[in-house]
C-alpha cells in the first residue's frame, strides 16, 4: 500500500472528521446567530416545496440505508437470518426508490438556486457548493448501487457487490482508530468516488447551513407552549418555588434611579 | 391568582391623522438593514382594505393564532406540535414576499452618470432582493387613502355578509380610517406557543415578546402562528425578528419610539396588572363575543388591596404597583371601557387597545343629504349599520352592542364638554346618559383630549440594579471567574493571576444581595457552573431583535 492509498483511506477521511467534530463544536460556541438552514421559501414557494419535501424524506431514508449498510456488521444480518441476497434486493430497491426522490429534490433545488433570480442573488457560494456537492454526492451513490450492476452484469461479476465486506468494516474502522485501508483497495471506482466525495462533504458541513440537521427541534414536544423568562432567573427560580409551596416572598427594594 | 404586570398600550383612532411617522422612525431604528426593507414593525393601514401583509386577517388562509378543539380546548390554527415537526421542511403556511411587498430602490447612478442627451434620464425602480428592475405592482402602503380601493378594499376580511353587498354598491360613500399597528405583545401569543426552538419568549417582568437571535433556527412557525403577522422572517440572517416594543427605551421609562414620534399625540403606554394563572381560561373561552370580557376579567384593579397584596407577594416591585395605579391603560380598558382588542377573536389576548374612531359615524352624519344634527348623534350611532358594523369585526369580534356603547361615551364625551364650555356648568344627563359619572367623562377628557404627555406615559424604571452593577465587569476578563476557562486577568502586584476587580465587584454584588434579602445577586453566582454562565449568556439576557 502506497502513501497515496494511506491519504486517501486513513489520513484524509481523518481529516475530514476531525474537521466536521471540530468545526461544528466552534461553529456552536462562536456562531448561534448563523446556526440557521437559511430558508428562501418567502423568495419562492413551488419548486422549493416539492424540492424540500422530496430531498428530505428521499435523505432521510437513505440516511437509514446507510446506517443499515455501513454500522450494522453483516454478521447481525447473518445471524437475524437475512440471506445476502435479500439484503442486496431490499437495497437495491428501496436504496433507489428513495435515492431517486433525493436525486429529484436536490435536483429541484439546485436548479432553483441558481436559475430564480433573487434566490441565487442571496445565496452564498458554501451554499451553491454545498448544494452542489450533496448533487454530486446522492448522484454518485445512485451510480454506484444501480451502475455497478449493469457494469457487473456485462463482465460476469457477481450481479451484488458486497460492500459490508470491505467499505463497512473500513468505515467501522475508522471509529475504532484501527483504520484498515486496504479494505479499500480493491472496492469499485464508482463506490471510492462516492466514499471520497462524501469525506468532502462532511468537511464543508460544519461552515455550511447544512448545520442546521442538529438542530431538530424535539424539544418542541416536551417544552409547554408560553415560554416567560427573567430577567434574574434565579430569583424568579426560587419565587416560582416559594409559590408553590406557598411561601411569602421576600422582595427586592425600590428602584433606585438609574440614567 | 398569580399577579404578573405587562406593558400594554392603547391607540386613539380618531386622532390618527394617517402620516405613517410612527412606520418611519420605527424603522429608522430597528429595520433599516439588509433582509428587513419589506418589515414594518410599525404599520398604518387604511381601513377598509386590505392590510399588510395583503389579507393577514384572513385565518382561513394563514392559519394563525388560537383556535378552540372539538372538546373546546384552546389549540393553535395551524394544528399541534407533532404536525409542526413532521411540516417542519417546508412551512405551508408561510407568506411569500409578494404578500408583503418587494422592496426597491432606484438606480440613481442612471441620473449621476447621464451625459448630455436629449431625453431626460430615469431612475428605473430596482429590485432591493435581486437588483433586478422591477414593474412596481404593489407597495407598502399601496392602497393608502384608500387609493385602489374599488379593487382591493372589498376583500378586505372584515367586510362579510350584509357589509360586503352595501360597499360594492355604495363605494363613494364608504367610510375611511387608519389603522396603526404594531406586535400586540399578547398574554397568550401564538408566535410563542408555535416556535419550535423555544427561542421566543415574553418576559416575565413586563411581558414584552422577543425572539432569542441565538436560539432561533429560522423555521419560521412564528410568522405564520401570528394572526397579526408582526413577526417577520430575516432573509438575510435567516432569523425571525419583530417589534421589541422599544425594550431598551421602555426600560429606561422612556416610551418606544413609535409612540414618542406619534403626530397624533394618539399613544398611550402603562403597566397592566393581570392574573397569569387565567389566562389559558379566559383564552378557552367558547364564544367568541365574550372573549372581550374574558380578557378585561383577566386584568386586575391595581387600587384593589387585595391585588396589591398579591402583587407584592409574587414579586411586583412597589413602584410597578405604584405605576399600575397610575396606568393610562385601567381606565381605558376597563374604568371607562372605551378601549377595544384589535381582533379579540385569535384568542392570543392582545394587549395593543384601540379607542374606535367617532369619525367614520360623523362622516356619515355629516355627509351630503343628511338630516341629523351633529350635535346628536346618537340615532346615527344606533342607526348607522355599516361603519359600526365594520369596526366590531375589527374590535369586537363582530359585537356590534359593544362597539355602539363605545361610540356614544365618546359621543357623549365631546357633548359633555361642549355644553360645559358653552354653559359653564357640565350636562350631568349626558354623563348619566352613558353610565358614567361627570368627574369621569372629566378625566377622559383629560386623558383624550388634552392628553399630556407624563399622562400618556406612565413607564418605570426597569429593575435592573443589579445588573446594571454587572455591568462595570464588562471590559474585565469575562471568562476569569472561579473556575472559568479564562486567565487574561494581568498578573496582581502579589503575582497571582486573579482578576481582583472582578473579585471586588462580586464581593460588592454579594453583599448588596444580602442588603436586600432574599434576592440573590444573580448574574455573578451564576459563574459557578457552565449551565448557569450559559443560562445568563444565552438565555437570561433578553435578547431584541437586531444582531
Ligand atoms: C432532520 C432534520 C432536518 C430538518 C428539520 C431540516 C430542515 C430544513 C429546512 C427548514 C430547510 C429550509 C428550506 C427552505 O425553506 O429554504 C432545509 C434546507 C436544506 N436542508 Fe435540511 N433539514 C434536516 C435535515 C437535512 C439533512 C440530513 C440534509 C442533508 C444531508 C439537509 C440538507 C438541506 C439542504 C441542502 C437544504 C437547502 C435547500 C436549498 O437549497 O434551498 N437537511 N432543511
Ligand atoms: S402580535 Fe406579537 S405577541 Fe401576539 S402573536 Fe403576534 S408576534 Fe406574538
Ligand atoms: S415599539 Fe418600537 S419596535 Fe415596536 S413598532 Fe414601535 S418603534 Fe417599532
Ligand atoms: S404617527 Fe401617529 S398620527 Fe401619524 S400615522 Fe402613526 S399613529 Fe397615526
């Protein structure tokens, strides 16, 4: 293995994630004001409704795919029972079925950032590549799942690349800090572009809007709907407390005159 | 009962002359930046017509405010929370720019930079979004005066049924008033209640709304969840913001600008004592007719012993309950009664009031063929339908009984006066005519009618010693308390790197704290632990609009 493999499996996706854990957590303590997706939705409505909702949903199930792919060891499916080939199906399938509505969606809002006027004109270039690259990152995957197929159906390949042999446990590795690069060497082009693509993007992530997926409000559920703040918490804290258990209060004096 | 106090303001409509200065000093102030040109914090529509955002009274279509369940539990119109989070990509409910109005400016370099020629040059009106020119089809204040009106002013929501046939018809006729608005600052504010992040907040000491600029995640819930639309997403920053009601002014006793500015002198501004712990009933109340009621019942009289005792116990300071007693407000809303919710009907409880305009009645009294004697207007108020009828969907959720007692106190008011100046001794029957007792249709007068200016405003001083104390740390090392992160405290003569004007200070702090009883000295035992510096940077400070 070369310096060059070792760059690209070990040190640059290193890189990457040091940055994107980085950068987030320095975008957080320094940024609250631009924490934000940034939203063009008063600029223009249709397409960005349909672009919206079929990005979202279409990334949110890839999301899962992912998770199911590259996370969960193939020897769970295994042992579950889950024959190989029925994985590769289910992936096949449902992996394009939501892909191609991703694809859609941030098709639809790619073209919308850059052919409606007043939304490309308040648009940042993180946002135009950002945008781009997620584009360029789901067409890329699609390729790979459904392009590989084709390509292995005219070369006699077996029809199912089986990347929870070689692209999971590598990214598995990662986390254990035992990268294994060579899992790599032998994976598909199609499959190290979309790998190597997704590393660029996860270092853009943290200087983008793209922030803004840690930020799903669930505390909305919980929180009750009239939210009051002090501007002395903790005195209104412990008057909250005393009022409860039916105390009297002390209180503070007149105001003094202040200019 | 818990006792909170709110600054609440009440408007004069027959003073307002239309001059939108209040609009233009307000945003002067808060919203001349990029992502705020189309934001009017401060407004003034022409009524009939359709408003701004274009047809914001329209809930069907918007969505906003409160609604009751069919169990008649109060739910927001534009449904629940876990409907929120599953729409939360794309807000259906949001309106465009065009609903506002997209914002220009002229390309002026066209005139500095034109040659001789022999046409004139032009400034073409461009785009303030994209730069691009623009055919300017909608503005502002569009159909101000009504201008346009014979298009627009008839899908104005407030004119339904019976109203809508006789404006079709008899449009030259149609009365004519303006309509000043700005955030409501409600007791039960749907924009709140529909924010997500939990990012807007209505501060417990005078109930001002504001939204958090470092919590806010821009989704924006906030601007369709209020039915006045005075919540305004910032394209720029991709943030909410809206009218602070002038914290910083009203903190230091000042009145916000708008009212400062006001021509019509027509602003008034004071504290309300209300019970926190009715709100939610009063809001749930079944009928909408009687949500007027349900919110005056809500205020409390604080000349009441009983209030007052209270008010102490949960923390309203003396000069608060001094200035509550003092409040232009009380006798508006509820002594007198002359002062009506805008839209009480969205169940948000505001707490902008309006005193209905006489004049759109005496337009009519007065108008060409009319036989009634201005001196008595009475018969017009009980006869004349179609103003009355119109301002009580505006004030009284369609109540048009209320609307009438309203105009004739006011009506009442100028005859009262007249005869006193004429005949140098008050008409008591007309005081009695009206339920009111001379020595108060004196103080109305007083208060509408000559309206000075320490009357208009009652405002105090916001309680904020302690931490105004606090400020002398700024400038120190902020992060250089015990056990804080910082160490840029230069070394002390006895080489210790401790930041001994911090030390003193909180020493002094801790020790007035203790001079006042209970009351810890908050902002600086906060220090203790990351929660508390966090709670006191990111969510204790009150934070406006603005960067
Ligand atoms: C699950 C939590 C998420 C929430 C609540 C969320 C919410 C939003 C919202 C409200 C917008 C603004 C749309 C607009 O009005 O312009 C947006 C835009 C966007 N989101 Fe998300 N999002 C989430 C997850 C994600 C993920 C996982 C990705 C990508 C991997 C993503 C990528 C984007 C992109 C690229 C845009 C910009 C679209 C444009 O170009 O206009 N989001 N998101
Ligand atoms: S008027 Fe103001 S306080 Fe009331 S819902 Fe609207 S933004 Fe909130
Ligand atoms: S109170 Fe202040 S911020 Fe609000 S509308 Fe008036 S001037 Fe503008
Ligand atoms: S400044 Fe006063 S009189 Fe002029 S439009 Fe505003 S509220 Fe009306």
């Amino acid at each position: 293995m070369n310096l060059w493999d070792q760059f690209l499996w070990v040190i640059f996706p290193y890189l990457s994630l040091v940055i994107f854990v980085l950068g987030h957590i320095y975008r957080y303590v320094y940024d609250q004001y631009g924490w934000t997706p940034k939203s063009s939705q008063m600029f223009e409505r249709r397409m960005l409704m349909w672009g919206v909702l079929l990005f979202h949903w279409g990334i949110l199930f890839v999301f899962i795919g992912h998770v199911m792919g590259l996370l969960v060891p193939i020897e769970v499916y295994r042992a579950m029972g889950v024959s190989d080939h029925a994985y590769h199906l289910l992936a096949l399938w449902a992996g394009t079925f939501f892909g191609v509505i991703a694809l859609a969606g941030i098709l639809l809002l790619n073209m919308r950032r850059w052919f409606i006027s007043r939304v490309r004109t308040n648009t940042e270039t993180m946002r135009f590549i950002t945008d781009g690259l997620l584009l360029v990152v789901i067409l890329s995957g699609l390729f790979a799942t459904v392009g590989y197929r084709i390509y292995a159906a005219q070369y006699d390949l077996p029809a199912e690349f089986e990347y929870r042999e070689n692209i999971a446990p590598w990214f598995r590795s990662l986390f254990y800090f035992a990268p294994q690069a060579e899992l790599m060497l032998e994976v598909p082009l199609m499959f190290q572009v979309h790998v190597l693509l997704a590393f660029v993007l996860f270092a853009l992530w943290p200087f983008s809007s793209l922030v803004h997926v840690f930020s799903i409000p669930l505390g909305y559920l919980r929180r009750g709907y009239i939210q009051y703040r002090s501007s002395n918490p903790q005195a209104a804290r412990a008057r909250e407390r005393a009022r409860r258990k039916g105390q009297q209060v002390p209180r503070p004096e007149r105001s003094r005159n202040v200019e | 009962m818990q006792v909170k106090a709110q600054i609440a303001m009440v408007m004069n409509l027959d003073k307002c002359i239309g001059c939108h200065t209040c609009s233009v000093t307000c945003k002067n102030v808060w919203t001349n930046r990029q992502g705020t040109e189309y934001q009017w914090w401060n407004n003034v529509e022409t009524k009939p017509g359709v408003g701004y955002p274009k047809l914001y009274e329209d809930q069907e279509r918007w969505k906003g405010g409160w609604t009751l369940d069919r169990k008649g539990r109060l739910k927001l119109k534009a449904g629940g929370k876990l409907r929120k989070l599953l729409n939360i990509f794309f807000n259906p409910d949001l309106p465009e720019i065009e609903d506002y109005y997209e914002p220009w400016t002229y390309d002026y370099e066209t005139l500095t930079k034109a040659g001789p020629s022999d046409d004139q040059p032009v400034a073409r009106p461009i785009s303030q979004i994209s730069g691009d020119p623009l055919d300017l089809a909608w503005g502002p204040n569009w159909d101000d005066d009504l201008a346009g009106g014979t298009t627009t002013a008839r899908f104005d929501p407030n004119i339904r049924g019976e109203l809508e046939e006789s404006v079709r018809f008899e449009y030259e006729k149609v009365f004519m008033m303006y309509l000043p608005r700005i955030c409501e600052h409600c007791l039960n504010p749907s924009c709140v209640a529909s924010c997500p992040s939990g990012a807007m907040y209505k501060r417990e000491e005078d109930g001002i709304v504001l939204v958090d600029q470092e919590q806010c995640r821009g989704w924006r819930y906030c601007v369709s969840g209020c039915p006045y639309k005075k919540v305004y997403f910032n394209w720029e920053t991709g943030k909410a913001e809206k009218c602070t009601l002038c914290y910083p002014r009203i903190e230091s006793g000042q009145p916000t600008i708008c009212s400062e500015t006001c021509v019509g002198r027509l602003r008034y501004i004071g504290l309300i004592l209300y019970d926190a712990d009715r709100v939610q009933e009063a809001a749930s109340t079944p009928d909408e007719k009687d949500l007027l009621d349900a919110q005056r019942s809500v205020f409390l009289d604080p000349s009441d012993p009983e209030v007052v005792e209270q008010a102490r116990y949960d923390g309203v300071p003396d000069d608060w309950i001094e200035a509550a007693q003092r409040s232009p407000i009380y006798p508006l809303a509820i002594e007198w009664g002359v002062a009506l919710p805008l839209h009480p009907e969205y169940r948000t409880l505001p707490m902008v009031w309006y005193v209905p305009p006489l004049s759109p009645v005496m337009g009519f009294v007065e108008g060409e063929g009319s036989e009634a004697d201005p001196d008595d207007v009475f018969p017009a108020i009980d006869e004349l339908r179609i103003p009355v009828q119109y301002l009580a969907n505006l004030l009284s959720a369609g109540d048009e009984e209320v609307i009438r007692n309203v105009l004739k106190r006011l009506a009442a008011m100028r005859g009262y006066m007249r005869e006193k100046n004429l005949s140098g001794a008050g008409a008591d029957e007309i005081a009695d005519s009206v339920g009111m007792s001379p020595r108060a249709v004196e103080d109305m007068y007083r208060l509408l009618a000559i309206a000075k200016y320490e009357e208009r405003y009652v405002i105090p001083l916001a309680h904020k010693e302690l931490a105004a104390e606090l400020e002398g740390q700024q400038g120190s090392c902020g992060l250089d308390f015990a056990g804080g992160p910082g160490s840029c405290a230069p070394a002390e003569p006895n080489g210790s790197r401790r930041n001994e004007a911090f030390y003193a200070m909180k020493e002094k702090l801790e020790q007035r704290a203790g001079e006042l009883g209970s009351v810890p000295a908050p902002n600086v035992q906060f220090f203790k632990s990351k929660a508390d510096f966090e709670s006191f940077h990111l969510k204790g400070r009150p934070q406006g609009g603005g960067a």
